[in-house]
C-alpha cells in the first residue's frame, strides 16, 4: 500500500475518536491553561517466530489476519509493536494516545494483509475528578475480556499467545464513544465498574472471505473484583452487528453478510497469582440473532427461529515459577452450538525473566484443524495440527 493511502486509512479509521478528542482537549485548554503540563512515552513489543508442522495449512493469531505460518517461520503473526504517550494538564486531564502496528487486514487491502500495519488502537480525553473515577471520551478499549486493557502488551502475560478459544470469538476490541471507570473500595477488595457506549468496526478473515464487522451501537459493562491473590470479572457487551463481504457485498444484498444482527456476547473469568502460582480461566458465550425474523422467512440462513451463529468458549491453565521460569499449560475448547462442531487446542509455554523489562518465551500448541479461528482456511482433514513459537517480548 502507498504511504498516502496509509495514511488515509490511519486517519479514516479514527475519525471519531479525533472529532471526540477534539472536544476534550478545547475543554482541558480552556480549564487548565495554568496548570503544569506533562507529557510522557512508552511502549511495548513482541517479536515472535511461529510455525506449524504441515504446509498446506495457515496458522493465525487474529481473525483480522487473512495470511498466517505453515511449515516456514514467520515473524508477522505473533509480532506487533505499540507506543503510547499521556499528555497530563492536571487537575484530573489527560489524553491518552496509543498506537499499534501488527500483521491485519485494512479497508485498503480487502483481500490480503499488511504485514506492520499501523492505527490508532486508543485516543482518549479523561477526566477523574477523584482518584476513584475516571470519565473518558474517544477510543477506548472494549473490556470484554480479563487482560482486555494489557492484551497487546505481551510482557505483562504468562504465555506468548492468549488461548483463542475464547479471545478469538470476540473479534471487536476497541470502542468509539464514551466510557467510565468507577472504582469502589470494600475492606481489603475493590471493586471497579466499567460501563462503555458507542461503536466499533473490525476487519475479519473467515475461510478466506474479507469482511468488515460493524456494530452500531455498542453497550458493555464490565465488573472486576480484586481481593488479595485474587481477581474475579464478569462482563457483557451488546450490539446490533452487521457482517459485509468487501468484495461481494454489492452482489449479496438479501444475504446474512449485508444483515444486522443482535449480537451478545457474554463472558466470565478467574485468577489466581500470589507471585509463585498462578491459575487463570475464562468462560465465554456469542449469541447473534437476526433482528428481522421474518428477513430470511423460507430461507436456509433461519434455522427454524434459532440464533443464527451461537458459540461457547472456555479456557482454563496454570504455572508455577521458578524462580525467573514460568512454565504454564492452558487447555480451551469452543463450541459451535448449532452446529455441534467442538473444537479444543492445548498449549505449553515457558517464559523466562532476562530481565526488568525483557521477556523471552517459547510455546507449543496443538489445534484441531476444523479450527476457523486458528486457522486462514480450516481443514478438518488435517485432523491436530501442531505449532511452534518463540519470541522476546519488552517494554520500554
């Protein structure tokens, strides 16, 4: 793609996070112009080498990669690089900015991938007018997992991949609109709620088609409860969603890929890490309805009234350091429920501390072939197909 082109998608892709920004930050100049202003950077990375055991088979860390590993390394599936900067005026204002660059499909390359594509994945205004509560206007992160807000930075997790189980069935991440955090001390536990409202966009890959998934609007409310060791979440996100084929789309007017959908997405989780063990799972549910039954009346897409895709996802692991290894195994299955389709991958990582901010890490992973999260083009015939990575992950 041509810089200029780039930079079009860059700046079409965030449109409304920088008209919503725009607002914050003629609202903080005109408050704080004798406040003390403060800028800092930092950023995170990941570069990782993966592949599989077979070569007729793509493997892939996203729904937005439409080009993944076989049986050659490839350093773009698990590779990303991220810079952030907090533009502080006082008083409680701020704006926050992050970019992200990783292998994704964009609105400019329907049918393949930019191997260090870079976007906006936050842009925000906040204000906390107490230590207790922060109000935010822009992009911001959709919370619909328990990493949701440090996903990207792999640094700060166990293992070099998430378990896809679950975290590949809500392709959605980040959210234009408004959000707020409100966090409630109990005693020794604190709970924080986190309510979001706006809209989001994603570009996916599935079976080898580009589609665009939209949902308009966008309701989550997120609850974290941390005590002790401990860290408790439970979350909702709700939508109207829409999937389109890039390239069809104007030939498939009456199809499913061109129809709102009511799209919910339901999801729990737990961890345990008191510094020598650590235990995480997650549990999720995807339910997405036609808004129109009568739409597909006769039609094979309505299933005798049932949801017209419906998954659950689950996840469960855990480590024991020594001293700085960690070597962890997570197992996850998901299910298609109208289909019955059930899927399930294993995985064993080792991370080793090099040192405050250096991360290096192996994993090897099994997935069933049938996976259409995992895999660019699924194959049940290829029955459990292995894959191998190691990587460094650092912040900065």
């Amino acid at each position: 793609m041509k810089p200029e082109n780039k930079m079009m998608n860059i700046l079409y892709r965030t449109k409304l996070s920088a008209t919503l920004c725009a607002a914050g930050i003629g609202l903080m100049a005109a408050n704080q112009a004798s406040a003390e202003v403060t800028f800092k950077v930092s950023g995170y990375g990941t570069l990782a080498a993966t592949m599989t055991d077979q070569d007729d088979i793509q493997f892939r860390n996203s729904l937005s990669q439409s080009e993944g590993a076989s049986n050659k390394l490839d350093l773009g599936v698990d590779s990303r690089l991220g810079l952030q900067g907090v533009l502080n005026f006082g008083s409680g204002f701020s704006i926050t900015s992050q970019l992200l660059g990783q292998r994704r499909r964009t609105d400019g390359t329907p049918t393949s991938n930019e191997d260090f594509n870079v976007g906006f994945e936050w842009l925000f205004g906040q204000y906390s007018p107490t230590s207790n509560i922060d109000l935010r206007l822009g992009r911001v992160v959709l919370p619909s997992f328990m990493i949701s807000d440090s996903r990207n930075v792999g640094y700060t997790q166990p293992w070099l991949r998430a378990p896809m189980s679950v975290y590949a069935q809500m392709p959605l991440t980040t959210l234009d609109g408004v959000q707020a955090l409100w966090r409630i001390p109990m005693g020794p536990a604190i709970m924080t709620i986190q309510p979001s409202y706006g809209e989001s966009a994603f570009n996916i890959s599935s079976s080898g088609l580009p589609l665009k998934a939209t949902s308009h609007p966008v309701a989550s409310l997120n609850a974290n409860l941390e005590f002790g060791d401990w860290l408790i979440r439970a979350g909702q996100v709700r939508g109207s969603s829409m999937l389109r084929n890039l390239v069809l789309s104007p030939f498939l007017a009456g199809s499913p890929l061109n129809h709102k959908m009511k799209d919910v997405f339901t999801s729990a989780g737990l961890q345990y890490d008191n510094g020598t063990a650590i235990v995480m799972a997650e549990w999720a549910q995807r339910k997405q309805n036609d808004i129109d039954p009568s739409y597909f009346s006769g039609a094979p897409f309505n299933i005798g009234g049932k949801p017209l895709a419906e998954t659950r996802s689950w996840y469960a692991g855990g480590g024991w350091r020594f001293g700085k290894w960690l070597p962890m195994v997570v197992y996850g299955e998901a299910k298609n429920t109208l289909t019955s389709v059930k899927t399930h991958n294993m995985n064993f990582s080792v991370r080793y501390d090099l040192m405050n901010n250096v991360a290096l890490k192996a994993q090897v992973s099994r997935y069933d072939g049938r996976d259409t999260a995992a895999f660019v083009v699924p194959d049940a015939a290829k029955g459990t197909v292995n894959v191998f990575a190691v990587g460094v992950d650092f912040v900065f």
